[in-house]
C-alpha cells in the first residue's frame, strides 16, 4: 500500500517588479484603500443614539472607529486561531 506524502501548502504568490508578495496581502491592501476611501467620502454629520444620549459625529470618524474596532476584533480571532 503507498503512503500519501504530504508537502506543506505554499501561499499563492504574485511577482512584482521581483519580489513575491502573497495574494493576502494584495487583498487587505485593497480592501484597506476602500475603507479609507469610503471613509473620506462620507463627511457628513450624522446623530448616534447610545441608549440614553444622543451623539453628534462626523460620519468619518464613525466608520473610521467601527474600522478600528473590526480590526481588533479580528485580531484577536486570528491570534486565537493561531494558538491552537
């Protein structure tokens, strides 16, 4: 009976200008332009309710706290992820 070897899976890599950059890393780059992009469009004030007060904020420092927040978040499920 042959035994199946298994070779250690290598990231899909991308060569630019000679370098190999990982397809992840294309994306968050990507995906982090968008936000920022999306972020500096939308400047607009805008009313939060937190249960009781009401809040006045600009729209970009909304998103831009729900960014960092969503960051951590993952963060800390990729670190967690990562001790197992």
């Amino acid at each position: 009976m042959a035994q199946k070897t298994t070779r250690p899976h290598a990231p899909s890599t991308l060569s630019v200008k000679g370098r190999d950059i990982r397809m992840r890393t294309i994306g968050i780059v990507v995906l982090a332009a968008a936000a920022i992009w999306f972020i500096a469009a939308n400047t607009a004030s805008v009313d939060i309710r937190l249960w009781i007060p009401v809040l006045t904020l600009p729209l970009w420092a909304v998103l831009a706290a729900t960014l960092l927040a969503g960051m951590a978040i993952g963060g800390l499920i990729v670190r967690r992820r990562a001790r197992r």
